[in-house]
C-alpha cells in the first residue's frame, strides 16, 4: 500500500502526511507541482525527522505517476468529498495506493477518471471537509486493518 499526493499545496500538511506514511511503514508519492520547494521550512517542521524515514518518489506530472502506477498494477482509490462510497464500507487491498487531492481544490477530473475506487468520510452533510491529513489518516487506518498490514504491536521492545 502506498499514499499518494497530489500536487499538495500546504507543506505543514504534506510533512504531516508524510510523517503519517513512515510511521505506518508506507512509500508515498508526490505527483508535481507541488505548491512549495521540499525544503520549505513547515514542510521540514511538519515531517520533523520522519522526512528521511519514507520512500518517497515524486512524479514530474499525473501522467508520470499514471503510467508507473499502472505498470505496477495498483488501484487508485482516491479519497474525495465527492465519493458516494462511505471508506467504511469500501473493500481495500494490500497493494492500492490511497491519493489525496489538493488541500485548496481536490483533485481534476482526470484523477476522479483514472481512480478505480472513490471514497469519501461520512461527515455531517452542512460542513465542507474535514483537514487532508486527518481524513487520509482515518482512510489509511481502515484501509491497512483490512488488508493487515498494520506495523506489528506491541513495537519491539
């Protein structure tokens, strides 16, 4: 399983989404532009030292991580607003890459095209969206449980 961003545009919440890809023992992807050069100082202070526990391969355009993703036969599962699937109720599996959209827009049509599955976190129908890397985290968790590819616990002592 891998977490995928595409084209972040708040540093402090792609260093804590990169963060939360380390801690989980994840690789992450980063489909370019970004919003910030990766050595903007929130981007640093959000990932703390975690920046160089992660895999992370950065994509020059959706195309590039499209055709590499697609050669390695994942599935898409974006996580959107727009979902009609509950995350709760979607099936994931060991090698699906999980995109976030952007912080400010989400993610084009081309991304909603390409993903396999969507899906979204119930929320109350009044309020717009819950914070990127919070919702990523709840998705992540769910989605690792299924697939048990949580880290092992209790950690080694």
């Amino acid at each position: 399983m891998r977490l995928a961003l595409y084209q972040p545009d708040i540093p402090q919440n792609a260093g804590t989404l990169l963060r939360l890809a380390a801690c989980m023992g994840l690789a992450a992807d980063i489909v370019e532009p970004a919003g910030f050069p990766v050595s903007d100082r929130a981007f640093r202070r959000a990932g703390l030292d975690y920046l160089e526990k992660v895999s992370v391969v950065r994509h020059a355009s959706f195309a590039a991580f499209e055709a590499r993703r697609r050669a390695e036969g994942s599935r898409l599962v974006l996580l959107t607003t727009r979902a009609e699937t509950s995350y709760l109720d979607a099936r994931f599996a060991p090698d699906d890459v999980l995109m976030v959209g952007r912080e400010s827009v989400g993610a084009p049509p081309e991304v909603h095209d390409a993903a396999e599955l969507r899906v979204a976190v119930p929320m109350l129908p009044e309020l717009r969206s819950l914070n990127v890397a919070i919702a990523a985290a709840m998705v992540l968790s769910e989605a690792l449980r299924q697939t048990g590819q949580f880290p092992s616990w209790p950690p080694p002592a």
